[in-house]
C-alpha cells in the first residue's frame, strides 16, 4: 500500500509514533481500547477512592502528630522531677 511522498514527508513522526504505539499494545495483547466514556467513568471512580483515602491519610497524620506531642511532653514530664531533685540538692 503505498502513500504519496508529500503525505509521508508531512506526517513521518506522527506515523513513527503511530508504529511504536502498535507495536506496545501487540506486545500487551491489546487488542481494542477502551471508550472515551469508560476511561472518564473509571477516572471518577479513582478520583473518589483517591479523595476518600487522603481524607483517612489526613485524619491519621493529624492523629500522629498529636501523639508525638504527647509522646514528646511525657518525656519531658518523666525527666522534669530527676532533674528538680537536682536542683534541691544544690540549694
């Protein structure tokens, strides 16, 4: 099937990439792609498991953070009266 010189001139890195495409989805076993709607579909799914799970990933970064805060303030608490009874030992 031959082309007209002009129309391979004007297009040949579109039809190189058109080529190297084909040849990945041969490799994949590709045979059809999926439609417009059900990938715009499949895109809403994710999007909304993506939003929900930030939100959980959210609430636990705050929740971790306030741990450390606690963690943080108990140690402080648990070497505050060693270093108090060196202090009353001076004076």
């Amino acid at each position: 099937m031959g082309y007209d010189k002009s129309f391979i001139e004007n297009f040949d890195g579109k039809i190189i990439l058109h080529q190297a495409a084909e040849k990945v989805f041969n490799v994949l076993g590709v045979k059809k792609l999926s439609s417009i709607k059900t990938l715009k579909n499949e895109h809403a799914i994710l999007k909304s498991e993506k939003n929900k799970l930030y939100s959980e990933y959210k609430k636990t970064k705050d929740k971790v953070k306030k741990l450390t805060i606690i963690k943080a303030n108990t140690d402080r608490l648990l070497v505050y009266p060693k270093s108090r009874k060196v202090l009353k030992k001076r004076f």
